[in-house]
C-alpha cells in the first residue's frame, strides 16, 4: 500500500465512531462554551480556585412529566397523544392543550420475562464468596419469587402472583440493608485506569463481587418492576372493553360519527343557533375548544377513511369490518382522548355549562360506543422488559407508544399503568451542575475606572474627576425549583468637581457607596433578567474650597465668603439627594446595559442549541427539574422527541473537589442515532458519511475515501445501540449484509468498547478496547476483524478535554475528570488541573 492509499485509507478509518464522537461532543461541546459567555469579559487572568464539595442532588427514579409537553398532529393510523393540563377558573376557553424453594423453569418461554434481570440475580445467587452468603440467599430467594410471580400471572392466577409480588416488596427493603451492611471493600467502585496502571486479565476462575453502583442499578430495576407488575395485575383484574369487541359490532358506524363530530365542530364555531351564539369572542373560544378536542383533524381522518374504505350497507354507512385494523385503532385511541377531556373533573362550573347541550351530548354518547383499550397491560410488561434488555431505540418507540396509548384509557387501573411507564421511563437524561466558585471564577477581575464627567447639580454646571472601584459576584438565591441567580454589584465612587456660579466657583468633593442586584434566572426560555435595584448609602459632599471675585476686596470679601458659604450649607442636601439619584440611575443603567449584552450572547447560543435539536433532530428540550443552593446550580433536563422516553436510571453522584459536572444518559446518544434513519438502510460508506455530515453540519466529513463503494445494509429493528455500562462505551452495530472483497456476510452484530483512560499528559480520552467482538460470523472473521479495526482504530483515542479549556485562559487552571460510566450515565467533571489530585479523588464521593 503506497503512501496516497494510506491516506485516504486514514479518512476512512472513523466512519462508524465519528458518529458517535460527534454525538459526545455535541453535548460536551456545546453546553460548557454556553458557561463561558457568563463572564462579563473574555479576558481575565486566572486565579487559584478554593475547592467546594458539591452538594450531591437527591437521586430519584424517575423524574414527573412535564404538563407542558406539546405532540403534533398525527396521521390516521397512528395513535394520538394527549396533553392534560389545568384549567383556568371561571373562563368559557377550554384547558391548556408462594414458595421460595420452587423453581419455574418454564417461565423463561413467557415473552414478558425478564431475561436481562433474571440473569443478574443468578450471577449473583451463583457467588460462593464468604462475605457475599447473604446478598447469594438473597438474589436465590427473589429470583424463585419472581419466576413463581410471572408463572401464576401466566396461570392467570393472580391471588398466588400477588402474594409473590408482596414478597418482592419486602427484598426491595431486604437489599437496602445488605448494601448497607455489606463490607466497604467488596462494593468499591473501581478507579479511573491510566496508562500506567496494568490491566490484570480475569481468569474463569475469578468470581467478580458486584460493586454498590451495581447493587444499587439491581435494586432500581428490582423497584421499577414491583411498581409496573403492580400496576399490570390491578389492571388485569380491572374490566376493560378489548378492541376485539368490534369486529361484526353494528352499533358502531363511520358515517354517525362523522356527522356528529361535525355537528360539534358547527357548533363550536358558533354557524348553528345554540348557546355558542351568545358568547362573547365565540369563534375564538370555538376555534379553542375544536383544537383542544382535536376535532378538525378527527373529522380530515374520518373523511380519509370513508373515501378509502367506504362500503355501504342498507343505510348508506360504512362498515367497522372494512376498516384496517391500526386505522381503527388509531379512532378507539381518539375516543378515549376526547371521553377523556370531556369528562375531566377539573373543567369549571362555566366549561361544564358550555358543553351541556344536545349536540356535545350526542357527540359524547357516540365516542363511548368507539372507546376501547387497544393496548393489554401484558403488551406492555413484554415492551417493558424488551427495551430493559437491549436499550435501543425501536424498542423505547415501541414502550414509549404503548405507555402513552394507556394513559389515555378509559378504564383507570389501565391508565395508571401508563402513566406509570412514562413517569419512570421519562426523566431527565440530561444533568448540567454548576457551583459558585466556577462561576465567579469566570467574571473579570475589578479596575477601578477614572474618567472625566460633565453634570448638572441644583442647576448649576459642575465638571471634574470621578473614580469608581467596583466589585462584581454572583451569588446563588436558594430555590427549590428554580434556577435563580444574584448579580451583586458594590462599590465607591469618589469624585472632585468644580461648579462656577455667577461670581463663585466652588471646589468640592464627594464619595458615596453604592451597592446593586440584579436578580436572573435560567427558564426553558434562556436568561430572563429582572431590572436593576440600586441602593446608595454612605454619600457625602465636602466643600473643600471656594474663590470670588471680591476676594480682593478687603471690606467685601467677608460678607460675600459667609454668605456664599451659608447658602452653600442651605443647599447641600439637596445636593446631596440630587448627586444619589443621579449615582443610582447610573449605576442602574450600566448594570443592566452590561449584563443584557453579555446574557444576550448566552442566550443566542442556547437558542442554537434548542434550534440545532429541532431543525436537526426534531428534538426538544424538556426541563425536568431545577434547583438553586447556596453553592451549586442543579438543572436536570430531557432530550426527547415525539416518539421516544428518556431517562429511567439515577445519575451518578457528582464527586467532591468537582466545580461542574455534566451528565448524559445513554438515551440522547441513542436518540440521536435513531434520528439518523439507519433501521433498514442500504447504502454505501460513502453515501452514509454524506448523510452524516449533512445531519451535523460537518462538511469536512463528506470527503471522499477508499472504501466509499462498500455497501452497508443495516438491521431494521435497532441498528445501532450505544451502552454506557461497565465503565464502559458499547457500540452495538446490527448488519443485515456487508458486501467486502466480492463477498457478502449476513445478519451478523459488531460490538466495539471504549474505556475513559488519562494519559502520561493528563488529558482525558477515550480508548477503544482491543477486542472487537463478532456475533454471528462463522466464516471471513480475519476480514471482518481487519475491516472493522480499520474503522474503529485502537490507536486513535477521542479526546474528553473540550477545546476551549485550552484556548480560554479562564479556563487554564481547569481540566476534565471524575469520568464516570455507570447506570447508563456518561458523566465528566471539571476540576482543577492537577494529576495528582485526579487520581486521589477519583473515587471521592459526597454522601
């Protein structure tokens, strides 16, 4: 190979992990240059920083939904999603849009078993350490109560599944006291791993003793199952109308629905004589009401339907048995929405009375014969136990659709159910700590400023010298679920003027303290600033000369010196009250100037942000929680689209001697693959890097290289599946064909793993492991490991540290640290640049 195929082979070597590079990057990259723009200026000159120990956030399962979440409009055969939200009182506008020595071998044949947890409880039912005899008892004794639990539910016996459901609730408690109990030694999370440091091989012999990140993972998994298997059983004991009900049902009719939804949708707009016609702003209020009950779009579905499917009977109506089975799924999940809404008890007196006539009546009594559950509580627990198992993307689409397709149920016990799902299933997957000392950190360092200055004081012309010594701060306004922050400005301004009256000049001088806050905080909407609040104190005028112009005047000079001097001492406060005001609106003005152009760039690079994920992605930012304490800005947020969850484990804990943390959970970079359209897709190597470098914005990408003509087909069902486990970055690349060297491997899985290692330099960056696994190949494994390492080189490590802590002098004194890859978290810490003191914090964590 000569030196211009090397090179062109060398661009080529990075198509698969660019990807997910780019994703890591867009985060890393992206949120803390926002922080930079915090700073009153870009050039200070660094400073030691005092270590604070970061106030570790309460860590919860799962995070509540969000009221405000918006979903688009949806075509006929996909299920409509619902946004419930208060009411506003007194207003006709409609709301805002057995035994545990028992063994059930068979049970693994059930498709909602749990696989991926089963596996873990044996493992660890399976250790002979002497201090591990308990938590073995305990793993032994949960897994007999779970196979017995999904046994009897697929008896359809559920007395005996609940009693081994009440069971699992007390191992819940069970396992919290072991960890507790438990020597500190065997649950230690294991140290960042340098270059220097050997890896010491694992033989088969070896039994691996779970850390307490993995004991603590098993314990949430084991609680989010207890809450759904719950939640599914009262279901399942509830009566339900089942979809299947429809078939052959005569009652139901297309055309009857048709007409009363329009009959609504006249009446709403206020075109029949009816109650609409004599309330103020009608077509506003009725154009509301057909949003809020989605009745424009259901009458365009029912319409679409009726032209593609119309059968008539002796009426002229369409048949319920001509209808596909998802169209029809999609007018029970529309009914359930709308049944809903009408019915919620919290409409006021006022909505209640404008949806009290015979039209809404008729409409109503219509949609309960079309009301069904489409989705069983058991297709659910299958999706559920699916998407724990694999984490990819088709499968959170598909438990996310399930979970939101039951939360607008009819039947309660349904509802809960999902609604459940999506509040464990659809926290925060994005976490951005911030302390005080970074940020003060990064505000300029006070001047004083001299300047000349031109007034007016009780009418008369003054001039002269002003020098003001400022000092700037931010401080944290503690806030349960706010984000607030304090811009603390004090200072003295020290002046020497001179005035000229008509035969006087005076010579005086004055200094007075001020201090100012201006009160932000960081929405959904960016910075929102309030005004300034200016507080002068301490002002004093002194009057420290004064000449005449009858000074030469012996007999004069006296009488005119003490009675300039009296009417100076009559008017001083006055003076005084003028120079204060005229100090604070100053101040005022120059506050709220300066901080309004420096929060103006951060928010125009937020609104990037948010824009990118949009245009890009079509994704939105969802703020999940938000709090302020008197040293750290704690901001949990998600990342999600229309059609997937989020986040579902706690966040690591933010190590102490850390001034940010940034925490991503493994659903972004998934989310963002699966924005990338590769379930199904043929294509080539160059073809996919266009498409990559287009999705990104990175032009450079699409150059073109030696192995461009190689044709991929990936998976349909989760092509590509990013884990953050084991310390670990897994890529999971599912193929249905690779066509290399004439010759074409199918249906085969690549897994490739990167670990976070610090250099002999100090730089963080990730390394690929050097095995590559290959799943499924049983011939051409030379060429697919040589094919594969070509794209994954091991020699190539992605650097963690961001550019701009070496080109930003504010940030010369920091560095990136504390990376931790655990409970599908990828989380980097800024700390202070010392090597030393990484490697003696790393395992540093406040309780």
């Amino acid at each position: 190979m000569n030196v211009n195929q090397l090179t062109k082979q060398r661009k080529t070597t990075q198509q698969m992990m660019i990807i997910i590079a780019l994703l890591l990057s867009f985060f890393w990259h992206g949120f803390l240059p926002i922080l930079s723009n915090w700073a009153f200026s870009q050039e200070t000159t660094p400073s030691g920083l005092s270590q604070v120990s970061p106030i570790s956030p309460t860590s919860s399962p799962a995070s509540q939904l969000s009221p405000s979440t918006n979903f688009p409009k949806l075509a006929v055969n996909t299920p409509v999603s619902v946004k419930l939200t208060p009411v506003t009182s007194g207003t006709l506008e409609p709301p805002g849009t057995a035994s545990t020595n028992i063994s059930f071998s068979e049970t693994a044949k059930c498709e909602f078993y749990p696989l991926h947890f089963a596996e873990n409880l044996r493992a660890i039912a399976q250790l002979r350490h002497p201090d591990m005899s308990e938590l073995s008892q305990w793993a032994e004794r949960t897994l007999a109560h779970l196979e017995a639990l999904i046994f009897y539910v697929n008896q359809n016996n559920p007395v005996q599944a609940w009693s081994h459901l009440k069971q699992l609730e007390k191992f819940i408690v069970e396992l919290g006291t072991l960890r507790t109990n438990l020597k500190t030694q065997n649950l230690s999370t294991n140290a960042l791993p340098t270059e220097l440091s050997p890896e010491l091989p694992q033989t088969d012999t070896q039994e691996v003793i779970p850390t307490d990140v993995a004991l603590e993972e098993l314990l949430l998994a084991l609680e989010r199952r207890v809450i759904l298997w719950g939640a599914a059983l009262q279901a399942e004991t509830t009566s339900a109308f089942p979809i299947s009900q429809y078939f052959g049902k005569k009652s139901v009719d297309v055309q009857r629905l048709k007409e009363r939804t329009l009959a609504v949708e006249n009446y709403f707009l206020g075109k029949t004589a009816s109650l609409a016609n004599n309330v103020n702003n009608k077509e506003t209020i009725g154009l509301l009401w057909c949003d809020y009950l989605d009745v424009r779009s259901f009458l365009a579905d029912l319409d679409a339907c009726q032209k593609m499917f119309y059968q008539p009977n002796r009426r002229g109506s369409t048949l319920v048995s001509t209808i596909p089975v998802p169209m029809l799924v999609s007018f029970c999940d529309r009914a359930n929405v709308v049944l809903l809404r009408l019915n919620d008890q919290e409409l006021t007196e006022h909505q209640r009375r404008y949806l009290n006539v015979p039209v809404v009546a008729l409409w109503r009594e219509e949609l309960a014969n079309w009301s069904a559950d489409t989705v069983t509580p058991m297709m659910l627990i299958r999706g559920m136990e699916r998407f724990e198992e694999t984490g990819g993307m088709s499968d959170m689409e598909t438990l996310f659709r399930l979970a939101t397709r039951l939360s607008f149920s009819r039947t309660p016990a349904f509802r809960q159910l999902g609604l459940l799902t999506s509040e464990l299933y659809g926290g925060a997957n994005v976490k951005v700590y911030i302390s005080k000392v970074l940020i003060n950190h990064l505000l300029p360092p006070s001047q004083p400023e001299i300047a000349t200055f031109r007034d007016v004081i009780q009418q008369q012309p003054v001039f002269g010298r002003r020098r003001t010594d400022t000092d700037i701060e931010m401080s944290f306004v503690p806030a349960a679920d706010r984000l607030l922050l304090s811009l603390d400005v004090s200072g003295t301004v020290k002046t020497t003027s001179r005035a000229n009256a008509a035969i006087t000049t005076l010579f005086t001088g004055g200094q007075a303290e001020y201090e100012a806050q201006k009160l932000i905080e960081l929405t959904e909407e960016g910075f929102m600033l309030a005004p300034c609040h200016v507080q002068v104190r301490k002002n004093r005028l002194e009057l420290l000369n004064f000449q005449t112009d009858f000074d030469r005047i012996p007999l004069l000079s006296g009488l005119v010196r003490s009675a300039v001097r009296n009417q100076y001492e009559s008017r001083q406060p006055d003076a005084q009250s003028e120079t204060q005001q005229k100090i604070a609106r100053q101040v005022r003005e120059r506050v709220n100037r300066e901080a309004d152009d420096r929060f103006k760039t951060f928010n125009e690079k937020y609104h990037g942000l948010v824009e990118e994920l949009s245009n890009s992605f079509d994704l939105f930012l969802e703020k999940k929680d938000a709090r302020t304490e008197t040293d750290w800005l704690l901001t949990s947020w998600a990342i999600r689209s229309q059609d997937f969850l989020s986040g579902n484990t706690p966040a690591p804990e933010t190590p102490a001697g850390s001034f940010a943390d940034l925490k991503v959970h493994e659903s972004v970079i998934n989310m963002l693959v699966g924005k990338l359209n590769f379930d199904g897709k043929t294509a080539t190597v160059g073809e996919i890097r266009r498409d990559v470098a287009e999705k990104f914005n990175r032009p450079q990408f699409a150059e073109p290289g030696e192995h461009d003509n190689v044709q991929i087909a990936f998976a349909k069902y989760n092509p590509i599946i990013v884990r953050f486990v084991d310390g670990r970055i897994e890529i999971s690349i599912a193929l249905d064909s690779l066509k290399i060297q004439r010759q074409t491997y199918r249906h085969f899985k690549v897994i490739v793993r990167y670990r976070p290692i610090v250099t002999n330099d100090g730089e963080l960056v990730l390394k690929r492991d050097p095995v590559i696994n290959l799943i499924n190949v049983s011939r051409g494994q030379l060429v697919l490991r040589a094919a594969f390492t070509t794209i994954f080189p091991p020699n190539r490590p992605f650097s963690l540290n961001p550019p701009f802590l070496k080109n930003d002098p504010r940030f010369s004194s920091l560095t990136t640290g504390h990376c931790r890859l655990e409970k599908g978290w990828f989380a980097v810490a800024l700390i202070a640049d010392d090597t030393e003191s990484l490697s003696n914090k790393s395992n540093t964590v406040v309780q």
